[in-house]
DNA sequence: AAACCTATATATAAAAC
DNA sequence: TGTTTTATATATAGGTT
C-alpha cells in the first residue's frame, strides 16, 4: 500500500517498524472510528506499542462499560455452552446433583473474573467486593434456580420419553425387564442450592 | 473507498448498513492483524454488531491476558496521578497520615476493578477472591510501602527546604518569627500501613 | 445474507525535507 | 523524531448475481 509491497511478516528494520506503526495504529485507529460511526456500533480497540506505551479507542461507551459487557457476553457463552453440555450428559446418566451442576457452572465464571483482577488489589477491595456480591446474591441465584430449573425440566422430559418407550415395549408383550443390575434403588436427585451470606 | 464518497454519520439504509459492517469489519481486522504482525505488537479488538454479536481479535496472548494488562496499566497511570497529587497537595498540607494516603490510592483502583465484575459473579467467587487477594497482599504491601515511603522523602526534602528558607531568614537577623497560629504542637505524621489478613 | 465485480477513495511505503 | 510528497497498493461503495 504503497510504493513498495510488504511482506505480512515483523519488519526487520527498527526505524521502519517504528514509522509504520505509528501510520498503520493511527490509520486503525480512524477505521475504528469510521465503523462504530457508519455502522452505528459499539467497540474498543486496545494496542500496545514495543515500548509498551498504551493507546486506546473505544465508542461512547468509556473502555470499562465495553469490557464489563465482553465479560457478560463471554460468561453467557459459557453458560450456554455448559448447558448445552450438561443436555448431553443427560442422556446417558440418570442422576446429577445441583451441588455438582452449580460446580460445573461456576468454574469457568469464576477463571474468567478472576484474571483481571490485577496483583495491585488493594485489601480494601475485598470488603468492597463482599459487599458488592452481596448485592448480586439475589440474581445470581435466581440465575442459578434458572438453569437448574431449566435442566430438572430437561431430565424430566428425558424421563417422560423413556417411561413412553418402556410403555411401548411393556405393551408389545416384553415385561420383566429391568434396568437395575444391582440390589439399590435409585435415589432421587439431590435438589438443593446452597445459599451462604 | 469505492464507487461514491460517503459522509461520516450513520449509514440510515439498513441493508447497506449492514453490508458495510460486514465489509468494514473484516477489513478493520484484517488491519488489526497486519498492524500486529508488521510492528509486533499486542494488540485486541472488541466488536459488538447492532444485533449484539460479538467480534473479537487478538494476538498472540488470549483476550484476558490483554485486558488483565490494559487494566494493570490503568492502575499504574492512577497511581502516577495520585502520586504526582500528593506531590503537590504536599506543598500546601505539612503533615498527611499514611491512612489518608491509602485511602486516596484505594479508590480509583477499586472503581476501575469493580466494574468489570458481572452481576454474574458467584458466591464461591468470593473464596477464590479471598485466597488471590492473600496472595497478592504482600505484594501490595510492598507496592504501599513503596508510595508511602516515596511521599515520605518528598515530605522530608520539602521540610529540609523550609529548614533552608528558614536559616536564610534568621542569618539576615529576621527571627521570632512562628508559622504555628495555635498551641498545638505539630504532630509527627502517623506512618502506618494497615495489613488485615 | 454472501460472493463477485469494477471504479474510485484511501492508506501507506519510500523518499525528501 | 515529525511532516509532506508521491507513487502504488488496498479497501470498499454500489452494482450485479
């Protein structure tokens, strides 16, 4: 893109690499700018030069409120993506408890905050936080009850087909068949989501 | 960059809107990876599209490695600031608490962290929370000690200029002078870092 | 929507200041 | 180091399919 042509490749050249980020960070920096203005979008680019300087551009929105909504929308594609997975498993186990499904949800919210916190927290954060989950404890759970509730409905309807397909065996004259290979019953799924303040 | 020249606001056709997201899009990562590979610099980009999909690119290091150090280096440029005002607040105030400090230096990093916490945080977050804040404390102890010992030197040199001032104005034969306009004597400054575990 | 087609607008490498 | 110049490479608007 301009007098010569550039190989997609670190340019070797310090002084070069140096004058082409300046002109290509500053020609990026205006399509960023051109996009969220045309296409009425929100973004945020974030770049940092080889001395380590930082430079920034995000919409209307300050740089935090696009970040905070890139964490939302990354956990409720983990969720989904966990949900999905759990569906699954369901069809071939008979059993889950809620204390292992709110396990399997929790971890990858959890790794997904908890890196950007950063080393200089301060020990104050810690009660501010307290406080600020606190205020969160209410939603999270109606969020947990939700996905709970979503795959008890999920193990129900799963339990509804096999009851109509035994029916159908049973009416084809194939009784004394059972599933069970050893003396136990089958115990109800644990249903419990623990709530601690 | 194409067949017409068009104006820099919003494109009000929907479908051409559209199409030009996508084009610009592509385009603006596109640019974004060059300008990463060519310069060899870290660099992310967060798009959220009209109808809230998300577009994302970085290099190298995942996405939270990025924003982990966009956050790092905002809490340094704070720290700076709130230094630098400390400075001059110093030159009016002769004594300040370490108390007062670290509560000026907590508030910004507080803000900048908890926003980027989810209203889907978890209750076993907290935990975690607690056990990464432990590990971190020492460093943050240090990371203290280190401005309140650098506002200590200022204060020091500040009090040696003022000595200096001083012993100029009684050698040219100006004393009895008194800055203290009460009985009070002046208190040493309280120097102290609080450290809760 | 996406994929292709030009004509034109823009970006930018290299040079010159 | 930054700005301006200019030749060339790229991006993309508006069509068409």
């Amino acid at each position: 893109m301009g007098r010569g042509k550039v190989e997609l490749k670190r340019i070797e050249d310090k002084t070069s690499r140096q004058v082409s980020f300046s002109k290509r960070r500053n020609g990026l920096m205006k399509k960023a700018y051109e996009l969220a203005v045309l296409c009425d979008v929100d973004l945020a680019l974030i770049v940092f030069s080889p001395r380590d300087k930082l430079f920034e551009f995000s919409t209307g929105e300050s740089m935090s409120e696009i970040l905070t909504r890139y964490q939302s929308f990354k956990e409720t594609q983990e969720l989904t993506r966990v949900i999905a997975q759990e569906r699954l498993a369901q069809q071939d186990t008979d059993v889950f408890t809620a204390d292992e499904l709110t396990q399997k949800i929790q971890r990858p919210l959890e790794e997904n905050n908890i890196k950007l916190l950063d080393i200089t927290g301060l020990d104050q954060l810690e009660q501010q936080l307290n406080s600020f989950l606190r205020q969160v404890k209410i939603k999270e759970m109606e969020l947990k009850m939700g996905v709970v509730k979503a795959l008890k409905d999920q193990e129900m309807q799963l339990k509804k087909e096999r009851k109509y397909m035994m029916d159908e065996i049973m009416a084809a004259g194939m009784d004394g068949i059972n599933n069970y290979t050893d003396d136990a019953e089958p115990q109800p799924p644990v249903m419990a989501v623990q709530i601690t303040w």
